[in-house]
C-alpha cells in the first residue's frame, strides 16, 4: 500500500514537471488574462457596440472586403460574422472608394453604421454616408451620402464619430483638414435642414471619439501616419472641455484648435501606428477598456486589433506604461 502511494505521488510530481516545462500559463487558459493583439489580422479603425442580444459587435475598416463585423462575449475571443454590405449592397457614392472607418450606434430601434468613402488621395471626392440595419449583424441598408468634402467644403472628409446631446444628433468628423461638427436630422440619417458646421479641433488630428465622463467631454484622437507599416507614427492623444463644442484643452490649458493634446497610446518595441481607437466599454467591475489599431513587429503585415483597460488620475485617461499591453487580465462579465 505504501509503495502504491509512493508511486502515485511520483506520477503527479512527474506530471507537474511535464506541465512547467511546457511554458504553459494556467491562468491564461483560464481566462485570467488575455494577449495583444486581441485579433492578429488586419482590423483598422475599430467601433464597438454592445447589442441587445448581449453580444458585443465590432466594425472596421474593409480590409476585408465590405466591410466586416466581429462578435464577442468577452472583448477577447472574436469570431468573424460577416460584412456589413455585399457585392450588391455596397455604396456607391465613390465608385472605386473604400470603406473606411465605420462608427455603429443604436438610434431609435435601428443598428445605425455611419461610414466614410473614400479613395485614398481624393481629398475632395471623399465622404460620409450612412445605413440603418434592425440586427447588429446585418444585412445594413444603405442610406446613400450625407454629404462629399466638395459639398461640405471640408476635404479629406471621413472618419465620422456620433453622438447625443441635449436631445439633438451630431456628426463629428475630419482627418488632418480640421475636425468639424454638425448637427442631424431627428433620425440621424441627413444632415439637418439649414445647419452649419463648426470646427472643434485643428489641423493634427483624425479618427475623433468623444467620451462623456464626470461632468467633462475628451476628445479622443489620433495624429501622424496611419499606414506606413512599421514607419507608421499613428499616436492616439486626448483633451477635455467641459462643453461638447469646446474648447478642448491639454493639462496646460492650451487648445487643439492649436493643435496641443495629451498623449494617451504610443507606441511600444513590439506596436508601432497605435491610433484610431473605439468607444470605450465599461466591464461589471468598472473597469474601461478601449480598442486600438496598431502594426505588429511580428506581424507587419496589416493593422491588427489590441484592447487595453483605460484607467483614469486626477481627471485624465491613461494606459498603463503608455503603450500597449502584451498580457493583461481581461475584463469582467
């Protein structure tokens, strides 16, 4: 009987070693924590929303043809879908343009997926349109162009950025030629009859995502290049107003109508290009988290989708480290 036990116990100390010996992170396989990037595949200029069905949906840039969309339980484990349009849904308003930079919300019963079209160069051909989908999956019905930067007198008219206020819509948008705000039409799917733009912010910036915290606006943006491979010098950066239109300031009080800003993402020895971030989504625990894109050294190839938690001091978002995560814990739900 002892020598049984003996032998037991020399199998499972045997077995242990086995298991160490791999490098294998039990608390990884768990589910404790997750690696960057989330999705090693190219998905530029991420959006998200949480559905109704619970799912988290996750919108990029085409580099999959027509655009595509991801879904989630976790933030972490990503399938693909499908796309947001067809061969024979896809807008049209800039026949060789791309799908660039989409932005979903949820408006009055409907999946609303504003997106830019644009061929690169064509500053002034460019735009925005909109479409309107009753599941987050799809199929979207396209709504056609709110506007072109030759209508709108805005070149390099893309990357849209939604958001309420006050019971009225608004669009903000721009890339590099200033960022600009303009209000919609009840439904959000026009521009409101009469309105004007206004400019918010200046020359360095694109990709703009406004978030509402503690009695303040940050205008989350991203300046440098996006897609130069590992040259890119995407940098996403912040300031804050205490008005939806401004002035948003840098900690020194400076303006980005002047171009000043805070640097929230840079990049790292393993990311390079970190900019165009989503919404953030808060977990159980109260934890934000934010999606980015970025160039992988290991993976040059694309523009791959990394998460890292928000944390916040004195009033101002940051990054633990300021760049991205290899390995965090994961969020909550």
């Amino acid at each position: 009987m002892i020598q049984l036990v003996r032998l037991l116990l020399l199998l499972i100390l045997f077995s242990s070693c086995k298991s160490n010996a791999t490098g294998i992170d039990k608390s990884v396989n768990n589910g404790e924590y997750y690696h960057n990037p989330v999705v090693n595949y190219s998905l530029p200029d991420p959006t998200i929303i949480r559905a109704k069905d619970g799912y988290f949906y996750l919108y990029a840039t085409e580099d999959i043809r027509n655009m595509p969309i991801h879904r989630s339980e976790d933030l972490v484990n990503w399938e693909l879908t499908g796309t947001a349009f067809t061969r024979e849904t896809r807008p049209s308003f800039e026949p060789k343009g791309g799908l660039w930079a989409p932005d979903i919300n949820y408006i009055d019963g409907k999946y609303v997926l504003y997106y830019s079209m644009s061929v690169w160069g064509g500053e002034w051909t460019c735009g925005i349109g909109v479409a309107t989908s009753d599941r987050p999956e799809g199929p979207f019905t396209d709504h056609g162009k709110l506007f072109r930067s030759n209508e709108i007198n805005v070149k390099n008219s893309i990357d849209p950025f939604y958001i309420e206020e006050g019971g009225k819509k608004y669009l903000f948008w721009g890339s590099f030629r200033g960022i600009y705000a303009i209000e919609l039409s009840d439904d959000g799917l026009s521009l409101k009859p009469g309105v004007e733009k206004r400019q918010v912010a200046g020359t360095a910036y694109e990709g703009v995502y406004i978030h509402k915290r503690k009695g303040y606006y940050y205008m989350f943006a991203s300046i440098g290049s996006c897609c130069e491979g590992l040259r890119s010098t995407y940098t996403t950066v912040v300031g804050r107003s205490d008005k939806l239109f401004g002035p948003y300031l840098d900690k020194q009080g400076r303006s980005m109508m002047e171009n000043y800003h805070e640097v929230v993402i840079h990049k790292n020895d393993k990311f390079v290009g970190t900019g165009h971030n989503s919404e953030i989504v808060q977990d159980k625990k109260g934890q934000d988290w934010i999606f980015y894109h970025a160039v992988s050294v290991d993976n040059p190839k694309g523009r791959v989708l990394v998460m890292d938690q928000v944390k916040w001091e004195k009033g101002w978002p940051y990054i633990e480290g300021g760049s991205p995560s290899l390995e965090a814990k994961t969020p909550r739900f």
